[in-house]
C-alpha cells in the first residue's frame, strides 16, 4: 500500500485530466503542494493513506496557473522520487 499510494496520487486522473482524489482536487486547485503522505495512518479505514498539502505562500501564484493549464501535480522531491520509483518497478515487474 504504502508503495502504491504516491504513484496512485500523483497519476490517476479522473473528468478533465484532474486529479481523481476530490481531496487532492481541491488542495491542488488552491494552490497546494503534494508535501508528504503516511501509509496506514487511519487504521479505522480500510485504506488508511493521510496526505500533508503545503501552502508555499512564495509559490502560490505559480502552483495554481501550472495547475490551472496543465492539470500537473506539484509535489515535494519526495513525493515524485516515491511515484517514479513505484512506476518503474511496476514497468519492470512486466
């Protein structure tokens, strides 16, 4: 799960090319970045993934006209360094 959860994030993409997390939907369209996120961290819910979304005040112009035109998620080094990791070793595991 917990190898799953960025790359399902920051590339499942619902209507329109958007993210297909309403929650991420929102944070992104406001402006956020993707910070971090914690696997297992509700164990009350079947799929427990929390996600931190930082409000870069320096870069909040910036992050919603990227999202804005292109529907591209910003996110910390660490989050895209855990989605390209899971990708390639899903590409590898064919």
């Amino acid at each position: 799960m917990r190898a799953l959860a960025p790359n399902c994030l920051m590339n499942a993409k619902g209507k329109g090319s958007t993210p297909f997390d309403p929650i991420a939907q929102f944070h992104l369209g406001n402006s956020a970045l993707t910070h971090s996120l914690h696997a297992n961290a509700d164990t009350a819910q079947c799929v427990g993934t929390m996600v931190n979304y930082l409000y870069d005040l320096t870069r909040v112009a910036l992050n919603h006209e990227q999202f804005t035109k292109t529907h591209e998620m910003t996110a910390s080094t660490e989050t895209k360094f855990s989605a390209a990791s899971t990708s390639l070793s899903m590409l590898q595991e064919r």
